[in-house]
C-alpha cells in the first residue's frame, strides 16, 4: 500500500512539465542455418529468470520452461554471408553481430567475420528493418530483413509503475496499430527503473522511490505480446549523480554547488567522460533485461536557467560541445552496437533547420554517423519562433512535420540511418493552448511517413493518448519478426 501511494504522488506530482522527450525458451531448437525472429518469447532473450512477483491484473505472463541444451554447432573460419531485402536486393550498411563484434555490409550487401564461437547466433539487424537471428551453419549465410516501422507511445517512470496507466497503454497496443512501448528506464530525475546493478548507481542513490520489482515479468509480458521495447535514458540531466558527485557536475559558479535548470534539477557534464560510461553502462544494463532499443535523451547542454553562471570542465563553445556529443555517441556505439540493440538519440526539432549546433552542442551531420534512429522531437508547439513560411506552427502540424523530416533525412543522407520524429499527443503550451486532437495527431503521422520517416512515436507526459487517432491493429503484421530464410 505504502509503495502504491508513493507511485500515484509522483506520478502526479513529478510528471515531467517540460513537453518533450529529450530501445519461453523453445524446447526444439529451429533449423540449422535458418533466420529466426528476434522478438519471438524467450527468457534467455531477458537475461534474467522469470521472477514470481505479483501479476498484473488481466495479464497472463509466460509460463516458465526450462532452457533448452546448449547449442554447440560449429561456424565455418570465417563466417561469411550476405544480406538482403525483401525484394533480393543487397542491403549496405546492415550490422552483423556476433560474439561481441560488430561488421556492417559492403555496397553488395556481404560480410565477412573471422570466428565465430560454437553454437553462437548471428544478429543481423539495420534500421528500418526488423532484426533477425541466424543460427549455426556450415553454408554462407543469407539473411533477408523485413521492414519494420516502429509506432510507439511514451510510459514514464512513474506511469508503467501504475498498474492502471500501464494497463490501459498495453490495451491500446493491444488494439490499434501501435508496436511499440518507450519506457523511462532513466529518466528526468536520475533514478532508474528496476533493481540496478550498477555500483555508481546504488551509491548515488538511483534506486528511486518506485523501483519496480517485478520487471522480469513485464518484460516477458511484451516479449509475448511481440512488443518491440525502447529504453529511454536521460544522459546529462541528472539530478542523482550531480548530487553524489559534484565533481561531475555542472557547477553553479557564484555558489560553487551544482547548477540547477528552471525545473530545478541539476545536470551533469558533459565533457565528462566518467559521466560517459556511466550512461553507457545503464544502456548496457537494459539491453541485458531485454531492450530492443536504447534511446538517449538529453544528449545536449541545457537550454534554460541561468546559462551564464553554468561552468564546466572545459570551455562551453561549439567548437568543444560539437565533438563531445558527436565522441560520446560514438563510444556508445561501439559498447552498445555489438549487444546487438540499436541505438537512437532525441533531438531538438530545430536541428533540422540550423546549421550551427543549436547552442546545444547537436549538429545532424556530425550526429547521424554513430545512430540506428534519428528521433527529433517536431512537436509544433515547441517551434516557438515558427519555421520558414509558418509563423504559428500549432496552425499547420502537417506541415511543420513533413518539413522537419525532410531536412533531417536530406543532411543524414550519407548516413544508414532512418528518421523516427517524436509527434505532439498533447494540448499546446508554447502558442493559443489548443487541444491535439484525432485531426492534429492524424496529421503529424502522415507527414512524417510521407516525408520519409520510418515510423514514430507520440510523446504526453500523462501517458494518455488519443486511441481514435490510431489505425486499428493489423493482423497480416508481425512486429519485430525477420522474413524467414534458409542459406544455399
């Protein structure tokens, strides 16, 4: 009762008030040499034993099995294959994983590994399209991707711990063409959603009021329901660790404690590099509870609060704020990539416009090279200067969509990359308070699919959206599933 009390306060209290956003074992193994789904249930996808813990009413969790033998097949030395689309078309770029290493596809769609361990499984995965998983074989492998454009809504910290909130999200992905769930695993405030195992983290404190104990379950509950899952983490807003270690702080220099935004909350800096890999290790740690995704928010310097008193480590230009967001999203990749997750970060929306770096230290051009998933958050209440030809842009969503994604994929075209925007699911702040509604939602979706976007996500910081805005679920679909192939 105590803990239930303390979910519904902060979820009312502590919802975030800045309106933006900022990833049973089968008993006969398949077929040698076969590409399976990745998101098919299977507890050795969770890293973790299913746990007991208390059920969500009206969810039935996956019974648990035993896991299957061990596979011991051999790799050919090396490994070599191609990939493809549907269409029997190469793909250059795909990622192909395998024992920790990461290799992409050459302009004929083929990749080489020097070893592969015994019984080992391939990842193949690329944005746009869903993953897939190729077992042992002796024949050159030939996997064939499936696009997949990924339709999710955004649960806070505190609305997937709500069982009601949860419930009713989990029924509208249930029913409409939704795909995909977005979940704070850290969020605004530095705390971190379930039971961590990062020591950084349990000093500091992030083991916040409402950790959820029973996770393992909720994440084999979308596992079974196909969900595809996007960890949220807010990189360098972080009131936890600013606090604990002020040494990684941006400091406040007429008082010498950490600075604070005008939510009230302290970031940490982001030259920084221990800051770095503690973000880096809670992605990892997600991936290993079953993330498909990790997506990083707050990748940037602070944009509101008293921005001249806000001293770093070292001096806060563009020629310093460019290369360090571009550096940490580059080691990322390299820690994230071969996991075998794909990796997206938030953006500003009017990145698509500036040449410059926003004053923020993110620039599309030097960005794109080291994500699956550009995710800019277009929302057209947060353009408060408009853009080029739309003064009031809560008057043309549509518009100011289609435009955002246009430009962002034209200047992240010599990247792989897809461009997945967040869309506003929220009533106007910034312009005349309109209400978002089935038209405005409707509007937004179909310009970021007809400017090219691949999929894209509603963000309200209640967790209520609009059902009738959403297609209803199609059957002939299958989410997170790979074409089924056998190598020659």
């Amino acid at each position: 009762m105590v803990l239930a009390l303390a979910v519904l306060f902060g979820y009312l209290v502590f919802s975030p008030r800045e309106l933006r956003p900022a990833p049973a074992a089968a008993l006969t193994p398949p077929p040698a040499s076969a590409v399976v789904p990745v998101a098919s249930p299977a507890i050795e996808a969770l890293g973790v034993p299913l746990a007991t813990g208390v059920q969500t009413p009206g969810i039935k969790f996956p019974k648990w099995e035993a896991p299957k033998p061990p596979d011991t097949r051999p790799w050919p030395a090396p490994v070599r294959g191609r990939v493809f689309d549907e269409q029997r078309e190469p793909l250059a770029g795909a990622s192909v994983v395998a024992d920790g290493v990461e290799v992409r596809t050459g302009e004929d769609g083929a990749f080489a590994l020097d070893r592969v361990s015994p019984g080992a499984r391939l990842i193949v995965k690329m944005p746009g399209y869903a993953k897939a998983i190729v077992e042992p074989t002796m024949d050159p492998v030939e996997a064939t991707l499936k696009p997949q454009a990924i339709k999710a809504v955004y649960l806070t910290y505190y609305g997937v711990n709500h069982r009601g909130i949860r419930g009713r999200v989990l029924d509208l992905i249930e029913r409409t063409e939704l795909n995909a769930v977005v979940i704070d695993v850290k969020g605004d405030r530095g705390w971190i959603l379930y039971p961590t195992e990062i020591p950084l983290a349990l000093s500091a404190g992030a083991q916040g009021p409402a950790t959820m104990r029973d996770f393992a379950d909720l994440m084999a509950d979308l596992k079974a329901r196909g969900v595809y899952t996007i960890a949220r983490i807010v990189a360098f807003k972080d009131n936890v660790l600013a606090a604990h270690r002020p040494d990684l702080a941006i400091i406040d220099t007429r008082t010498g404690q950490p600075w604070i935004d005008n939510e009230k909350l302290a970031w940490v800096d982001p030259f920084r590099e221990e800051v770095w890999a503690y973000n880096i290790a809670i992605a990892r740690e997600a991936v290993r509870r079953g993330f498909d995704e990790v997506q990083f928010d707050y990748m940037r310097f602070p944009t509101d609060g008293r921005l001249g008193s806000a001293g770093y480590s070292k001096p806060n230009t563009r020629e310093t704020r460019l290369p360090t967001i571009a550096a940490f999203l580059e080691r990322a990749r390299r820690e994230i990539g071969p996991t075998g997750a794909f990796l997206a970060v938030d953006l500003f929306g009017y990145t698509a416009f500036n040449p410059n770096d926003t004053d923020i230290g993110q620039r599309i051009e030097e960005v794109a090279p080291h994500v699956d998933y550009l995710c800019p958050m277009v929302y057209p209440s947060g353009y408060h200067l408009g853009i080029p030809g739309f003064r009031n842009p809560v008057a043309h969503p549509y518009e100011v969509v289609h435009e955002s994604v246009r430009l962002i994929r034209k200047r992240a075209a010599k990247s792989v990359v897809s461009v997945r925007p967040w869309l506003q699911d929220f009533r106007d702040y910034a312009f005349d308070h309109r209400f978002f509604g089935v038209s405005q939602v409707q509007a937004q979706v179909r310009a970021a699919a007809e400017a090219g976007g691949i999929g894209w996500m509603l963000w309200n910081p209640r967790n209520a959206y609009t059902a009738a805005a959403l297609g209803p679920k199609d059957a002939s679909a299958t989410t997170g599933e790979a074409t089924r192939s056998v190598t020659e």
